[in-house]
C-alpha cells in the first residue's frame, strides 16, 4: 500500500492522540512514545507548565523526542499584556524559563527558531480582519 508505511518502512507505527495534558486517556498514558508532537498550545497553560512536561515526560521513552512549536517571552522589557490579554494567556515562560523547565522534567532543549516577525505580521493580518469585517470584539 501508499503512504507512511511504504515510504518508511512496514514496523513504523504512527497513532495521533488528542488529549488534555492533564489528563490522559488510558490508551496514552499506558503507552511510551517515541515522539510526542505540540503545535502552539503550550502557551495557554505556562501557568502549569510542570503538569505538562511532567505528563509528556511519563509517556516518552528514553531519548523520545518532544516536539513543539510554541511562543516564549523574548525579553522582560516588551510589554506584551495586551497580546497576552488577547490570547487569553495567563503566563507567558521566556525561553531560559521554558529550558529551566525541560530540565526540571528530565528533558532538554535542542534548539528553536525565533518566530518574532512572523507573529506580528500574523497579529495585523488578524487585526485587520476584525476591522474590515466589522468583527465585534470582546474583551
């Protein structure tokens, strides 16, 4: 057959789970993972970032890899509270914060790009869509 398998092997078994990390359905948290993968949601919870690492930490097997993509604060001298606000974020690590927490979990950080640009032109594109869509905003 096409697909995953083909292209990399018939022993390659890939599952997708979508979970809270704080609690994990039984067929996650019985199992060890060789990777577990988040896309920009860790941000919401910074808060109880230990919970989560912690979680992911249990179901990795020795040298799993996580993956995330995720927003760090850049610097303690941008005031970033109308974009925590907006987001709804509580608390937002900086990337020595979010290392110290990796570590604290049995992980460690292998690297990241800085995605500074690309969300402030993702922020006015959203900006500008409320605007010409007339969108009601609450805050």
């Amino acid at each position: 057959s096409s697909g995953i398998n083909a292209e990399y092997g018939p022993d390659l078994k890939a599952e997708f789970y979508a979970a809270s990390y704080f609690d994990l359905p039984e067929a996650v948290s019985k199992e060890s993972f060789t990777h577990v993968m988040m896309q920009t949601s860790l941000h919401y919870a910074h808060h109880r970032v230990n919970d989560i690492l912690g979680n992911i930490s249990r179901v990795l097997r020795p040298d799993g890899i996580l993956v995330a993509t995720d927003f760090n604060r850049i610097s303690d001298l941008v005031d970033i509270r109308k974009f925590m606000e907006m987001n709804s974020m509580s608390l937002l690590l900086s990337l020595d914060e979010m290392k110290a927490a990796l570590m604290r979990n049995g992980m460690e950080y292998f690297g990241g790009e800085d995605l500074y640009d690309h969300c402030i032109k993702c922020n006015a594109m959203k900006a500008a869509k409320v605007v010409e869509e007339d969108i009601q905003v609450y805050l």
